[in-house]
C-alpha cells in the first residue's frame, strides 16, 4: 500500500506541474497553443491604412488576431519554414519580422526609405525586399538584417525570384521593362513588356514568367531563358496582383472589375472569371490547394476563394485597406517551442504613424496537403515594434505572476494529496 500510495501521489504531483505550468503560462501572458498550431497555412493580410497584419488560420479562415507593424506595409512573405513573416513597412523604411510562435513582431530592421515588397525564395536563407526611393533590391538574412544591395534604373514596385533566389526580376514604376537580378547584386539586360509591370510571378522551375500588365487589362507571358513574351492572356479590368496555384493555374486579381481571372497554363486562355470585393488587390493561394484569398482593398476584407468550385465561399473582415497576401508554406511542427517572446533586436527602429501608399502583392509557394489546427482567439496582440533597450521591471511582472501562480497551485495539490493518500511506509 505504501508503494502504491506513493505511486498515486507522485503522479498527482506531477498532474499538478502541468496544471501550474499551464495556469502560469496563461498569467505570463502566453498562448498555449495545441500541438499542431505552429503556422502552418497561416494567411499573412498587411493592411496598409491601419499598419497592421491579419493574420487569418486557413481551417476555419478565421482573424487569429491582429499585429501592429511599421506604417503602410505594402508587402509580405513567409521564410520556407514558416516560421517569419516579413513585412515590408513603406511608411518609414523597415522591415518587420513576425514570429510565427507567438504572432507578434520580434525584430524591425530599418533597410531604407519606402520598401515596396518583400520574397522569401522558397529554398534560401535570405528574402529580398524592393526598395523603392532607393531603386535598390536589398538582401537580408533570417532575422531580417541587411546584407547586401544593388541599384536597379528606377523605383521598383515588384518582385519575384526563382527557388533559389539565384535570379530575381524586378518591375520598375513608370517603365516598360523588366530586369532580372542575379545573385542579388548583378543587373541583367532588361526584358521588354511594351507597358509598365506591377506584379509579378514566377513557375517553380523558373522556367516562365508572368506579368500583369495594367494598361492593356492582359497576362504577359514571358519565356525566362528567352526574355521574349510568348503569350497575352485578355483579363479583367486593372489588373493589380496575381499567384499561382499548386496545379499551375494563374489566378489574376482585376481591381476596377471587381474579379479574379482564372488562366490556363496550357492552353494560355482565361478559363473563368469569380467575382470578389471592390478593389482586390493582393491575392494569394493556399499550398494545399483548398482556399484562395484575396485583399480588397476598398472593402477592408479578404474573399476566400473555394478553389474546386472556382466561387467565393467566405468574405473575412480585416484592417483598413489590405493590399498584400502570403501564406506560410507546409511545413514539419517544431519539436521545442521559445519559452517567451523574442526581444527587439538592439538597434531596430520603432514602427510610427501610417502613411498613404499603393500597390502590391505576395506569391504563395509550397505543395501539400496538410494545415494547422484552430488556434484559440485569445492570441496575444502586443508586437508594437518597439525598441528593446534592455531589462525593465515591468517586463517581468508576468512571469512573476506565472511563478507565484505555480507554487499556489502545486501547494494545493500537496496539501490535498496528503490528505488523502496513504502515507505509511
């Protein structure tokens, strides 16, 4: 009896640990999130007028919760794990990295005046972000810190780059043509589009390129190796953003006739046309396929698109004015999860006051069929992008209070273990 007695009250401990260890995250202000809830699918939504990001779980395509970044994000991407959003802030120069553990921002990198769109090739270690007054592609690390630049002739406004991140092409404001980067700091010849480009998208063997050409309401299709344009696809009106879906298909976002026109890769013919919000903009896809979203802009609302029934199926309010769209690519669930927030990193700039800017738009990568499990509503709202200058008391208030909570908490199922478990030896 002995043995078993204390058998039964080390276990109880044990389920009293966990208790207070649960109980302690919640006082600390920390999510507990179920095994699978680490991202995966995750939609990123910047909102350009309210300098925020929606972050939308593509289960139930429902706001998780809203994260306040830099003024007038305009662009964003996922890193090839899942585990980063950057966020390309136009409003004063900086980038900001959004853990995806905790959906907040740890770290704001300033890479110049007004960046206007940011990739994460899928099987790189860096992402590239379009600087726009400095009419440069600037190159950052996993953290978001500047490495390395190049000029191009002219303020770009889009950009897509291979797997790799090998090769890049580059849209300018105002100009004809397209450029293509390599090694993100070598420009190559530019690629004639007869009118000016504003998004873009790249096969997943680089092997062909897509453009939106606004002016002519039309899909350039570009042969890479070439350079030469060896189709024009007619779309809606004012087409703004475009992606590509996991089976090839071009899903091409029209802003003035409120619709998304669906391409065929084969036959380089529109093969369907579903109405959305006024003013879609951004537009992103899925990697499993299932769910294709798009920003409207003028609405403050995402469509969800059923992508088997070509329809809209949902329409999902965000912040003011979303222009741009990523989705986290499928992706294992992390073994250990950081046991708290990451600090800002020394140096970074705070995120102040939004300002008015245009468009832009986010490419999906990944294939797959998996997706992450419905994160509870109450994720914390605290990535402010302030500066991290070091230990405050305040700071560890919460993770007093987690401490004190344990203890109460194990005391408790002490004081009741002894009162009902044997105890002879």
């Amino acid at each position: 009896m002995a043995r078993n007695g204390r058998f039964v009250r080390a276990q109880i401990t044990r389920a009293g640990m966990v208790l207070a260890a649960v109980a302690g995250l919640a006082a600390a202000g920390l999510p507990v999130l179920p095994a699978g809830a680490n991202g995966v699918g995750t939609v990123y939504v910047a909102n350009e007028g309210s300098g925020s990001v929606s972050v939308i779980e593509h289960v139930g395509n429902t706001v998780l919760v809203t994260v306040p970044v830099g003024p007038a994000p305009r662009g964003v991407a996922v890193t090839p794990d899942g585990r980063i959003a950057f966020v390309a802030n136009s409003g004063n120069g900086t980038v900001s990295a959004i853990d995806r553990d905790y959906y907040q921002v740890s770290n704001t990198t300033r890479v110049g005046k007004a960046p206007e769109a940011v990739v994460a090739p899928a099987d790189a270690t860096f992402s590239m972000v379009a600087e726009g007054p400095g009419s440069e592609i600037v190159t950052i690390d996993a953290v978001g810190a500047r490495v390395k630049a190049v000029q191009v002739p002219g303020k770009p406004i889009a950009l897509v780059a291979n797997r790799s991140g090998s090769r890049a092409y580059v849209a300018l404001e105002g100009n004809a043509n397209v450029y293509p980067v390599d090694d993100g700091d070598r420009v190559g010849a530019p690629i004639p589009m007869g009118n000016p480009v504003v998004a873009m998208a790249l096969t997943s063997d680089g092997g062909t390129l897509y453009a939106v050409v606004p002016e002519t309401n039309s899909l350039a299709i570009v042969e890479a190796a070439s350079g030469k344009i060896a189709a024009s696809v007619p779309v809606g009106l004012t087409p703004l953003g475009l992606t590509i879906a996991p089976d090839g298909r071009i899903f091409v976002s029209n802003s003035i006739s409120n619709d998304v026109t669906v391409v065929d890769p084969a036959s380089r013919k529109a093969v369907a046309t579903i109405a959305v919000g006024k003013r879609p903009v951004g537009i992103a896809i899925g990697p499993d396929g299932a769910f294709g979203y798009v920003a409207n802009n003028q609405d403050n609302t995402v469509s969800v698109i059923d992508m088997a029934r070509l329809e809209q199926s949902k329409i999902v309010n965000v912040g003011s004015r979303p222009i741009a769209i990523a989705v986290a690519p499928v992706q294992m669930v992390p073994a250990t999860r950081p046991a708290g927030p990451a600090p800002q990193a020394q140096g970074s700039k705070p995120p102040s006051g939004a300002v008015v800017g245009g468009a832009s738009e986010a490419v999906s990568r990944g294939t797959g069929a998996s997706g992450p499990s419905v994160l509870p509503k109450s994720m914390p709202n605290t990535g402010d992008g302030s500066v991290w200058a070091g230990p405050d008391p305040l700071t560890y208030l919460p993770y007093a209070g987690a401490g004190i909570g344990f203890g109460l908490v194990l005391a408790f199922v002490r004081r009741r273990v002894a009162r009902t478990i044997p105890t002879r030896d």
